[in-house]
C-alpha cells in the first residue's frame, strides 16, 4: 500500500501537500469562543447571532405559548383597549372586533 509521501513522485512536487492527509480543518472550541467574544448578540434586527427571549432583537424558541413570560402576549405593543358594558353585547362586539386585529379567524357572529 502506497502513502501519501511516497505518491510524490518528485519531492519538490508543489503538488505534494494536496495528496497528503489533512487534520480536521474546523476550529478548536477554545477558538470559536475566541471568535465569538466580540460578536453581535442581540445588537439589532439585522445582527446574525440571537439569544432566545422576549426583547425585541431576541429570537422565540419554538415552544413559546404567547404567556408574557416565556414570550409577549398576543397583541402586546398594539395599544388595544376594550370597552363597553360586560352585562351586554357591546364588549363581546368589541372583544371580537379587537380580536381581529391580533389574529386572523372568521368571524360567524350575528348581530
């Protein structure tokens, strides 16, 4: 069985190296830290490195369920208010109507 070395015919071969084998060429985790001690972590919408949380320039995890902890609730930002008597119809006409505004569903009520 031949080896690398001895595949270079000529050993001034500037070819040489390339039928040589080659390390793992990713970095140590030591340096990827290094790398990343100055990243741009949550430095705005355009930053390529997030953590996860409810700031605006965070990212939510996949399980996030709109509670205020974990992530925003529903609607929050959006200066929503509801109004109208809760004995009659006028605040379940509105909670519907704002409702609309949060999320997309169809509205069947009659009036």
């Amino acid at each position: 069985m031949t080896t690398p070395e001895q595949a270079t015919v000529n050993p001034d071969d500037p070819f040489g190296g390339i039928k040589k084998e080659k390390g793992n060429p990713a970095p140590a985790p030591r340096e990827v830290n290094f790398f990343h001690s100055r990243s741009d972590v949550d430095s705005g919408v355009t930053a390529q490195h997030h953590t996860l949380g409810i700031k605006h320039n965070q990212s939510s995890p996949g399980d996030h369920c709109h509670d205020g902890k974990g992530s925003r609730k529903i609607g929050t930002g959006m200066g929503l208010t509801l109004s109208g008597a809760k004995g009659g119809n006028v605040a379940l006409s509105n909670l519907i109507t704002m409702l609309g505004q949060v999320i997309e569903f169809t509205d069947n009520t009659t009036a």
